[in-house]
C-alpha cells in the first residue's frame, strides 16, 4: 500500500483525543501482518500501539489523536486534505510504508511506535520506552534536534469582599493580579540557543458578581522555556512576591548534540531547526523531530500534506532509520540529551 492511499484511510477515521481506539485497532491489524504489534492501554479505551522487529533500538513514532474536526477526506492533483492529514496522520502512512521497505530489505532492530493523547495530556508519550526516537511532526521535511520547554503555572491574588457600594471597605484581588500581569510582562526571561523565552497569559479568573469587591482572582500563564525550568521558578519565586504560585506542567527544553545534528543534516541534506512547538520528543531519551507537511496548515479548516512531501518522507525515513544505526553506541548510550544551561 502506498503513503497516500494508507493516509486516506487513517484521514477517514476519526481518532479526536480520547477518541483513539478505532485507530489504534485498525493500525494493530494492519501492522500485525508485517511486525509484532502489541495494544499498550494507558486508560480505559485508550491504547498506543508498538509494532516490533528483532530487538528494537530505534522507533519511527508518532501521534494518532487529533484536534476536533470531520474526518473528511478529498484530494486533488498536488495535495490530501482532512483533519490529522497534516498532524500527523501524514507521518504515521510514510514512516510505515518505511518500516515496511525497510523489512523487507532484511533491516532489523527497529520499531514504529504511536501515541494516544498527544493533543491534550501527553498520556500516551509518558508509556513510551527510554529509547531513540524520530518523531513524526510536520516540518516541512526539514530536521529538527531541540525544542522550547514548557512550565505552566497559576498565579493567584487574595484580596477581601466587601460591598461594591463601599469598595474602600474590601481589598480587589483582580487589582492585585492586574498588577501581577504587569510584572510578568515586564520581566526579562533568559535567552540560549533554542531562541527567546515566550510568555503567554491565556486566562483569567475572579470576582462573583459586578457588585462585589472580589476576594480572589487568577491567571494562567505558560512560558515556552529555554533554560532548565528551575531557572525560571527562581525567577518567579523573586518576582511575584505576595502572591501564590501553582505549577501546572513542567517539561525542561531539549537540545541534541552536535553529533546527532550532523548525522541529521548529512542524512537529510537540510540544516537542523529548532522546532516551534513542544512535540513528544522530550518523552524520549534521544531523537529528532522530522516529517511531512507544513506545521502552518496544522490544526485548521483548511488542514492538507502535499502528496509529492509524503513520497520523499518514505525515503527519508528510511535513510534516516539506516544512518541512526550506525551511530549504535550514540543512541543507545545512557546518556541523556539536556536544555542548555
């Protein structure tokens, strides 16, 4: 089976997140007529899926959940087009038809790996084996070795009710946390390698009615962080003093070596990126980010892969599976890739 014609079938299943096993079932039985395939369940319902051959020491991975949306699938000369074409349904239809080749090549020692929830909670990624990945995301077919972290956080202010008539009685939380917005914004976060440090605040939460003085209110913010988190804690910890802090998410950014770039770019004739977004890389204990299709395209009404990326990404898995392995004693070392410091 060809990447395209694979693509459309897995397009014409819906697999939203937590709405994954219909997938996942008709990826183990297709899968299990090339490889040993195991159900990995991380919740009721919810299953990854490994497909083996001999002892694997690298996997050609990915994400079978999507965002919302019809699995509706057309096509034209150039281009597929339906939810999950993009992200990362694209990826899932070359790395297989790579693995396929690959096997029947006589190649051994590797596996495909694909992950339930990689939308919302990452709950799939946290299953995955301590081992070298390449992890299928849409890059444009260019290679990827590090990516921004990510610390979520709460902060809260404590005011105290009074009557909106007498508002000199009460203490205004939303007063305090607009503050507190100001110093975020103000703040200078650390720079590297991986780029400038991004913050967003992306809610707010307080009061009880418009004729109360609100006692409590909240923001939620995340930083795409590039430094290990614990840098950016101090940082807060010393500026938003008075207040209270509640962390969400924490992942540290990752950043591979230069012997690892180098095998990439040679392998792919690309210069490596840095990828924009926070991908299920930081769940391996090595790899790359690369794949078909265009990251802008992800996520939209409009979501469609070039047909002409999804031949190219075959090949290129293939190479890239083949120069991985001979770089053995690097990716399987126990050595673990880091965010600069």
């Amino acid at each position: 089976m060809n990447p395209e014609t694979l693509l459309k079938k897995l397009i014409a299943i819906s697999s939203v997140s937590g709405n994954e096993e219909q997938i996942g079932n008709f990826l183990f039985s297709f899968l299990s007529s090339y490889f040993n395939v195991r159900k990995i369940y991380v919740a009721k319902n919810r299953l990854n899926i490994q497909a083996t051959t001999g002892n694997p020491e690298l996997y050609l991975a990915s994400h079978m959940d999507t965002v919302p949306g019809k699995a509706i699938v057309r096509e034209d000369k150039e281009k597929i087009y339906g939810r999950g074409s993009c992200d990362a349904k694209g990826c899932i239809a070359s790395m297989i038809c790579a693995a396929i080749a690959l096997k029947k090549e006589g190649v051994t020692d590797f596996g495909l790996y694909f992950t339930v929830g990689e939308e919302t909670d990452f709950c799939g990624a946290k299953k995955v084996p301590k081992e070298f990945a390449i992890v299928g995301e849409p890059t444009n077919l260019f290679p990827e070795i590090g990516q921004k972290g990510l610390l979520g956080f709460n902060v809260t202010a404590k005011g105290k009710n009074a009557h909106g008539a007498t508002p000199e009685k009460g203490s205004c939380a939303i007063t305090k946390i607009s503050e507190a917005v100001r110093i975020l914004q103000e703040t200078t976060f650390p720079e590297s390698s991986l780029g400038k440090t991004a913050l967003n605040i992306g809610f707010i939460q307080g009061g009880t009615a418009i004729n109360t003085v609100p006692d409590k209110a909240t923001i939620s913010c995340e930083l795409r962080t590039v430094k290990d988190n614990y840098r950016y804690k101090r940082i807060l910890k010393k500026k938003l003093k008075g207040y209270s802090i509640m962390y969400k998410t924490d992942y540290n950014p990752v950043m591979m070596s230069n012997k690892l770039q180098k095998t990439a770019e040679k392998t792919i004739g690309k210069k490596v990126k840095i990828a924009r977004g926070f991908t299920e890389l930081y769940f391996w204990k090595k790899g790359i980010i690369f794949g078909p299709g265009n990251p802008k395209k992800a996520h939209t009404d409009k979501e469609y892969i070039e047909k002409e990326q999804l031949e190219k990404a075959v090949m290129t898995y293939q190479l890239l599976v083949e120069e991985m392995k001979k770089i053995k004693g690097y990716i399987s070392s126990s050595s673990e890739s880091s965010a600069p410091k």
